[in-house]
C-alpha cells in the first residue's frame, strides 16, 4: 500500500514500533512493525486508521498521540473511568487509567 503524507510521530516499546502520519487527505494512520526476537519469526506490519480519540490520554495509541502532539491532560472522570483490562476474561481493570 502506498499514500502520501507527513510523519508526525513514532512510539518505539518492546520491539513495536508505531508510526503516526496524516495522509494527503487528512486521515490519520498508524504504521505498526511488530517485530519479533525469535529466529525464524516473522515480521508482522499493519496500517491502521485512526482518529484523534484514539490518540488521546485514554486511547488505544495514547502515548503514541501524546509524542505526536495530541495529548492533553486527563479528565477527572476519565482518570476514575475503570479501564476495560486486556485479559482474555474481558473483566474490569479497577485501577486509575494512567496513560503509561
């Protein structure tokens, strides 16, 4: 795939590296290299759309947003908002939704 646009950011964390750019027509897209430490493994990419809420403090690429520029400070609501966990289960993270 191939688009015209302005790098605006990257986020480098334990071999993922996310690249933000706004395309020619204002979409907003991260570059995601996922690399592996293995031999052997296989290197995944993907190209993602995304929108500004995704790039803020409570979203998927908010550190991501917030190297880009996107950031802002957290609401208080959203600081004590219970942060939906990763597990597999699907339970409740009932610890603040830092941005870290």
């Amino acid at each position: 795939m191939e688009f015209e646009g302005e790098e605006l950011g990257s986020n480098n964390s334990r071999g993922v590296v996310e690249t933000l750019y706004r395309a020619e027509d204002g979409r907003l897209l991260v570059h995601i290299k996922d690399g592996s430490h293995w031999q052997g493994e296989l290197t995944r990419f993907s190209l993602r759309k995304v929108t500004k809420a995704d790039l803020g403090p409570t979203g998927q690429f908010a550190r991501l947003g917030e190297k880009a520029g996107f950031g802002r400070p957290m609401t208080l609501d959203e600081a004590l908002a219970p942060k939906r966990s990763s597990s597999k289960s699907g339970g409740w993270d009932w610890r603040l939704s830092w941005p870290f």
